[in-house]
C-alpha cells in the first residue's frame, strides 16, 4: 500500500502543546471532558460525567442544558448586531445578512408557532428545506422546545422522504415550496404531496415560499387532504419573540440524522444534546482556531452530518459568522465560490475533495482572478484527497499561505475525529493523510484478529466512547450493537480502511463494507439495489462502486432484466429514472449493463467483489466458492463490448 512521503511543515512548533494536550486527556478522559463540557453554559451541572454501559455512553448525567440557547442567547447581549449568516441565493441579486439578533428572534418565533401546534419535548419534526437560512432557524426552534429534528437532505426524493418520515414518525414537516439549482426550479412540494400518502404520523406541514414567482400552489394539498399547509410567515410572524428554552437532560436526543448502512434500510443516527453540542464545540475550536473576526465558509448541506456540526451547531456556538451559498459550485459559473470568499472575506474554507477535483479541471487561477488573501485556513472532509488535489488546493486556493486540515469523521461520530489540530498546533502537513487522532479521541487500526497494526492496511476503530458518539439507532439499539460494536470486542468499529504510517500519521483508504461515497455522499449498495429491483422489468441487480476521477465513487449496475423485456435502451432510460425517483438524483447511476445472470457464491450471494474487479480492472482473486465460472465471463464481455460502444 502506497502512502505519501510529501511532508509539509508550517511555523516552527515541535507538537509538544498537543501532545500534552493528548497525554492530558488520556491520563484522565472524564476530567478533560468535563473542562470541554464547561464551555457551554449549562442550566443545571451534570452529577456524572459518563455513565458507560457498552455500548451504550451516557455523557454528563443530569445535565440540564438547551442547544439553540447556546448557540444564541449567550451571544445577543454583546453579539446581537454580528453578522451570523451571509446568505447567497443562486441568482447573484439574492442576498440576505442576518444577524445573531434576528437568528433569536425568528428561532423563538418559530418555537411558538411549533408549540402553538401541540409540539412537546421528544416529538420529531422533519426538515426538509433548501439552503435557506429559515432551515437553520427551523432546526434551533426544535432545539429551543426540545423537539427532535429529522432533516432531510432535499435532494432527496419522495420516496426516501416517505421511509425517513415513517421511521422517525414525525408530527410535523417544515419544508419549502422549491428552490433553484442551475437556473431550475427544483420543487420540493410535490415531494412532499406524493410522500404524504403514505405517512400516517404527520398532522402538519410549514411550507416557506421560497420561490420568487410563487407559482406554485402552496397552499394545497394533492397528498392527504386532512393535512393542511400552513404558510411560513402566516404562522410565524405574529407570534412572540421569546420562548423560553427548555431545559433538556444531556443525553436527550437533539437530532435524528439518517444515513446508508449495508441494508437496504437508511439508519436513524441519534445524537444527543450536552454530548455532542460539547464534541461539536471542542473540535471546532481545535482544528479551526476559531476566531471572533473569522468569516466561515463551509461548503456543506445542511442536509448532511457536515452541514449539522458545521454550517449550524459548532459555529453558532461560538458566534462565528458564517457563508451560506443556495447552490452548486459550478453555477452560474466556476467562480462562484471564490467571488463569495472575496466578497465576505471568508478566512477558513472548508469544502470536499469532490468539489476541488471539479473546480481543478477547470485550470483556473483562482487566486489570480479574486483576491483570496483573506483566507487563512483550509479543510476538506468527507472522502481521502487524492495528494495532487491537496496540492493544487495548497497551492491555487491557499496560496501557499494557508494550512490544509483534512477532517475524518462520520454521520456516527457526530463531529472529526482525526484532524490536524490547527487551532491547538499544527503538525507538519502531510498531504493525502487526515494527520493523527484529536485529544480524546482512543483510535487505532486493527488486523483482522483486532491486533493494532502499523505500516500496514487494516480497519480503524475507536476504543473508547467520546462526547460525540451517536446514541444509538432510531428505535433500533440492536442494530447499533450489531453495527457498531459486534466486529471488535468493546471498540467502535468505523467499517473504514486505514493504514497508521511511522509517525503515527492515518491514511484514511475508503469504505470496507457495502457502502459508497458518491461525491462525498454516503450510499449504500443495499438501498440502491432495492431502488432498482422495485422496477417491474428487474429480475435482480447488482450495485457496485466504480472509481470515478470527479466523484470519487460513480455508481454501476448490473441487471438481469425479466423475461420478455429486450429493448434495454429504453429499459435503461426507464431504470435510471426510475431510481432518481425512488432516491433522489444522487444515486442516479453512470451507467447500467444487463446480464443474464449474477456470479453468485454457491449459497446465493451475489459477489460483488468481482463485479467490482471487473469495472475496475483490478485481479479477481479468490473465486472458489462461485457457484458458476460462466456468469463471470459474460459480465467481463458485455462490460468490454459496452465499453467499445461508448469508448
Ligand atoms: C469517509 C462525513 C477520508 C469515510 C463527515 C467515512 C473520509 C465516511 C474523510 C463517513 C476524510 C469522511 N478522509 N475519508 N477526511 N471524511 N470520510 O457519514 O469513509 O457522510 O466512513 O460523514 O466518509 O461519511 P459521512
């Protein structure tokens, strides 16, 4: 396995502050956790400060706390006029700055209006909402009454909506009419009219206008006509400006997040509230540095685990005012971005390797075309940064100026895990590897006898609980175990590939289970599979993950299709439609082969391991249990003759 050698240096620090940092919180986790616990203001202390009953953690027992107050109240006194969100609609004349005052105000409104609709402590509301500051303020609202938030990625479909409405059985969803993506209309409404049918929790729905022509009709229902929509400012803008927060317990939920496991079915990640506003506050302070007079810019969703402890959580919680973009980086044109650091004079930008491997084929000087001399720190996260991109991202963007932080961290972990701690001290950079492990943070790679290895490839693990740990799965803790906590014995298994180098450095190596990352999104094979087997032509079908030099991961299927069905042009428009319906455009797969039959194992599992090998020219390897060497062989030469059609 090859990792880099390329070591970066910056300043002249030896790491000795973090590595006390470290020994500190290894001598005593409890103690040092505690300390970061008390940067946030607590109602009530805590009597304990983890209660580990594995694999289940309970951090800062009896700790009385409330997250949008955090994030909100303790900064209006001397914060209130500080910018706490730059907002960038699509169309360049769409602006908005809101304030940390106005954050308050709208977040206390819109908890009324929830209470006013009957909503109570440990209710779920779904979010499912553009890039709109109203959907920050929607989540702070549920955090100030202690109701649990579901946001839903809007790139979503109906159809995912639907399960992730079901399985968290949300009272009520907050959403929008539609938004802009490429000078588009998305309509997000029409998702929601169509998931509505099936979902028999939900007894309201908030819709924003947030379409400037309001054309659409978003008053009315074509779903379930017993759930009326009820404008945003209709049943906001009347209401009070002040709510008091409720005081919720540390270990009540504060969210559900949903995210693909190896089963067709998305998993609840459930966060808690002292818990992870702690972890999500400590690693934002020490891998960023954050400062009072920092403009942020973290590309992220909201709809994604980045975009919670990133764009709103960690950021809010040390009044740090933050870039809000509606859209994609390549619209209206390649620049955007960068005209927004120039414009608000971002200092940290944070974004994925996804992103600058598209923005680096474009062979623009960016630097050289706006003025990024405001910058100071960069982050990627989300997938391993190839080195050439980190580079070209050291040098184009940052100038050579700027340090690189390269986050790992998963939906699971509620915040990073192995970062360069830039704001405590940053080691030398090596690019390509997420540097070493934060305080606290207990990681290792293991063999697969759960023997620590170095040099050498094996899985990462955790192995000691942290603030930042999910809770369990929605309404599923055996799952968790299972998932989590049944590979290795008392570790937290994070199903990643890494190697450790001589310097105790990670090279994160991607996923070793069935689940993909697709432009940094996170997939499972699982869930696509049961997408695209729901079609009436699909016999059965194979997903797998095929390097892609943009995206990471591109997304390839093999079907066989059923008796009677031959014209496989239009059956494969029809397939990929299909799954764009059923998911959302995201797992819209590169491309879809059709067999006559599957290598299997002789018990009936579909190997995708070599389906996999043959996508990616790579050895097949170990083919004894295969049921039928034949299957092998046309797959490899409908893949070959495909691939000459299309070159
Ligand atoms: C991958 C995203 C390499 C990894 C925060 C992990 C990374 C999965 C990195 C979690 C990184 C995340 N380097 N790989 N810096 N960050 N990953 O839940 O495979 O969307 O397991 O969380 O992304 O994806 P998730």
């Amino acid at each position: 396995m090859l990792v880099g050698s390329t070591k970066i240096t910056k300043g002249t620090s030896d790491g000795r502050m973090l590595m006390d940092m470290r020994e500190r919180a290894a001598r005593d986790p409890n103690r040092f956790w505690a300390e970061q616990a008390s940067l946030l203001e607590w109602f009530r202390s805590w009597d304990e400060v983890l209660y580990w009953n594995p694999p289940f953690a309970k951090w800062f027992i009896n700790g009385l706390i409330n997250a949008s107050y955090n994030a909100l109240d303790r900064h209006t006194p001397s914060k209130g006029d500080k910018v706490a969100i730059y907002w960038q609609g699509e169309d360049d004349d769409e602006r908005r700055s809101i304030t940390y005052r106005d954050m308050h105000r709208e977040v206390n409104r819109v908890a009324n209006a929830l209470k006013g609709l009957g909503l109570r402590k440990g209710d779920r509301v779904t979010i499912y909402m553009p890039m709109v500051p109203e959907l920050p303020i929607a989540m702070l609202a549920c955090s100030r009454i202690g109701v649990i938030h579901s946001v839903v990625f809007s790139g979503f479909s109906a159809g995912a909506l639907a399960d992730r409405l079901n399985d968290s059985r949300s009272r009520l969803i907050i959403t929008a009419d539609g938004y802009y993506r490429r000078g588009k209309v998305i309509n997000l409404k029409d998702n929601v009219d169509s998931a509505l049918n099936a979902c028999k929790s939900v007894e309201h729905i908030i819709i924003l206008k947030r379409l400037i022509d309001g054309s659409s009709n978003a008053s009315s229902s074509k779903g379930r006509s017993d759930v009326p929509y009820i404008d945003w400012h209709d049943i906001v803008d009347d209401q009070d400006a002040n709510c008091e927060p409720e005081m919720v317990e540390s270990n009540e939920p504060l969210f559900i997040l949903y995210t693909s496991g190896t089963t067709g079915k998305p998993k609840g990640i459930v966060h808690s509230t002292g818990g992870y506003l702690t972890y999500a506050n400590a690693t934002f302070r020490w891998i960023f540095g954050i400062r009072d007079e920092d403009v942020y810019f973290c590309t992220a969703d909201i709809g994604w685990v980045t975009g919670h402890s990133y764009v709103v959580y960690a950021p809010m919680l040390n009044a740090t005012t933050i870039i809000m973009y509606e859209g994609t980086p390549d619209y209206p044109s390649v620049h955007r971005w960068f005209e927004l650091i120039e414009r608000y004079k971002a200092t940290i930008f944070y974004t994925t390797p996804t992103a600058l491997r598209m923005l680096m084929r474009y062979n623009i000087e960016y630097a050289k075309a706006h003025n990024l001399s405001s910058l100071r720190l960069l982050g990627t996260v989300g997938e391993p940064i190839n080195p050439e991109v980190w580079l070209w991202y050291y040098k184009v963007v940052g100038e050579e100026r700027c340090p690189i932080v390269d986050t790992w961290w998963q939906t699971e972990t509620g915040a990073a895990m192995i970062a360069n701690a830039a704001g405590i001290e940053l080691l030398p950079m090596k690019p390509g590897s997420a540097s070493i492990p934060l305080p606290g943070i207990d990681a290792v790679v293991v063999d697969d006898d759960g023997n620590e290895v170095r040099g050498e490839k094996g899985y990462l693990i955790v192995k000691r609980p942290w603030p930042g740990l999910m809770l369990t799965i929605w309404g599923d803790d055996e799952r968790y175990k299972q998932v989590y906590w049944s590979r290795f014995s008392n570790a937290y298994y994070s199903a990643d590939y890494a190697i450790v180098d001589e310097d105790g450095y990670f090279w994160l190596l991607g996923r070793a289970d069935e689940v993909l990352k697709v432009a940094g999104h996170r997939l499972g094979t699982m869930e696509v599979e049961s997408a695209i087997v729901a079609h009436q032509a699909v016999a059965e079908a194979a997903v797998i993950g095929k390097a892609d030099a943009i995206k990471g991961e591109g997304i390839v299927v093999f079907v066989v299709p059923k008796q009677g069905y031959a014209d496989y042009n239009e059956l494969r428009v029809s397939i990929m439609k299909h799954v764009e319906n059923t998911l959302g455009p995201i797992a819209r797969p590169e491309q879809i082969y059709f067999v006559g039959k599957l290598p299997k194992t002789r018990s009936g599992k579909i190997m995708r391991r070599v389906l996999k090998a043959i996508v990616n020219n790579a050895q097949i390897g170990d083919t004894t249990t295969l049921e039928d060497e034949a299957s092998i062989d046309e797959v490899r030469r409908i893949y070959e003759e495909f691939k000459k059609v299309t070159g």
